[in-house]
C-alpha cells in the first residue's frame, strides 16, 4: 500500500493511494452481494459493516470474518481502574460471562473487596485482613435471600437482633409416616380417625443430626403412637409411647445416635 500523512492542497491522488485508502476505510453496504460486487479483490485486513445484518467483517486473506472487536483483559496496570461509564446518559449495563474460577488476589494474600449496591452507603465488603464478609444494608430490608437450598454453619450463630422462624406445618391423614430429612423442626398433624404409627428412625435409615426435634399433634381422633424402628431406641415416660389428648403435642428429640426421647402429653 502507498501512505501519505501530509496532504497539501494541490497534491495529486494517484490511482495507489486512492485504492490504499479505499482498502483502509471501512465500506458500508447493505449485504454480503452487494459488498462481493463493489470489492472483488479484497485487501487482507480490509473492513466492511454490512447494514442489513449490522455485522462488522474483515477479510483474513480467504474470506470475509464477522468480528465484534471484543477481546480478552489479561492484564491491568497496578493503580488503574476498568471504568465503565457514559458521557452522555445512562451508565451502560456490563453482562460478565465467566466460565471458570475468579480469584481477587492470590491465596494467602488477598485483597479488600467491595461490592456497591444502587443505594448510598449499602454495599457487600469482604475484608482481607479480618477474614469476614460483611454487608450493610437498609434497615428493614432483606439484606440477604436464599431463595433455594440449605444453609449450613458449622461453627457458632451469634445473632444480636430479633429472629424469626416459622415452623413448617405438615398435615398427615395416613395411618403410619416414617419421618424424612425435610420434617426436622417441622409440625405434623396426624389427622387419621382411627390413629396413625409414627416409627422414628435409626442412623442409617435416616440420618437426623443430634439435637433434631420434630413435633406432632394428635389432630384428628385417631390414637398418636410412636414406635423404634430397627435400630433405633425410643425414650420417654414410664415407656408409653402414646400422646395422651386430642389436640395435645409429643415432640420427638434426637438426643443421641440412634436414640430418641418423647417429651409432651404422654399418656
């Protein structure tokens, strides 16, 4: 190609140079036909944007290639920000597709991080030194919703606030109910006419954690009986395993490995 970067008034545009700047400019037409029939012999590197499909191409050598002049950040300067704004209105939206792992610093020297939220002073900061996440939200507002799934603490909950927790209420018409996993903290109503088995579980049928407490009302008319399934060894007052009233409550409470104790209206 022929460059020249210091045009005059009077310099002559030969047929080289017109075909230079032809081939560096970026032609617009309004499909791939028309484009083939305006440049049939395509530079290397030459652009065109085709209005019809609101592509931007580049010729590789062979052929024409779609590109949206997108590329990956290897690297960022200490000291610099990646600043996403607008002159001249809304901050644009940014969708983050991140295929594998991020890490913010390296593993045993991390890094102070915060995210903002669209209201002053709330945000979500992790801080390095103290090893905590913290997050600052509004007064009265859900600050954090699991939507989904369990949540597990391994060590200590220290709550400072209020709590509240609702007891999930499960009514049940059958005449016998082994409980599950889902029935830790629950409130059965045994609703049967004529009475219902309740069979509480050893370890490897189902494994309930130590200190899991489920409670039953006898709601309907029928007899509430407990029973040790195989295994497994049911606690409670001078043996009985019946609750003792209509409308009355035996909770059952996992107090060993195998083990359960009946406390309530026994009787």
């Amino acid at each position: 190609m022929t460059y020249k970067a210091d045009w005059v008034t009077g310099d002559i545009l030969t047929a080289a140079q017109q075909n230079s700047l032809a081939e560096q400019a970026i032609s617009r037409f309004a499909d791939a036909g028309a484009r083939d029939a305006a440049i049939t012999s395509p530079t290397e590197g030459q652009f065109c944007y085709l209005t019809g499909s609101n592509a931007l191409q580049f010729y590789d050598g062979s052929s024409w290639t779609a590109t949206s002049l997108t590329a990956d950040i290897t690297e960022v300067a200490a000291g610099t920000n990646i600043d996403v704004t607008s002159g001249t209105g809304p901050v644009p939206s940014v969708a983050l597709a991140i295929d594998a792992a991020v890490a913010f610093g390296s593993d045993g020297s991390g890094v102070d991080t915060t995210w903002h939220s669209g209201t002053a002073s709330d945000n979500m900061a992790w801080s390095e030194s103290n090893v905590c996440l913290t997050i600052t939200g509004t007064d009265s507002q859900d600050s954090l919703v699991i939507a989904d799934g369990d949540v597990s603490i391994t060590d200590a909950l220290t709550v400072t606030g209020t709590t509240t927790t609702y007891l999930n209420v499960i009514t049940d018409s059958s005449t016998t109910r082994t409980p599950g996993l889902t029935d830790a903290s629950a409130y059965i109503l045994t609703t049967h006419g004529t009475g219902i088995t309740v069979t509480l579980p050893q370890d490897s049928d189902v494994a309930f954690p130590v200190g899991t407490v489920i409670y039953f009302e006898r709601n309907g008319s029928g007899t509430l009986t407990f029973a040790a399934g195989a295994g497994a060894t049911v606690n409670s007052k001078g043996g009985t395993l019946t609750c003792g009233d209509r409308y009355t409550t035996v909770a059952a409470v996992k107090i060993a490995a195998d083990t359960w104790t009946l406390i309530g209206n026994i009787g």
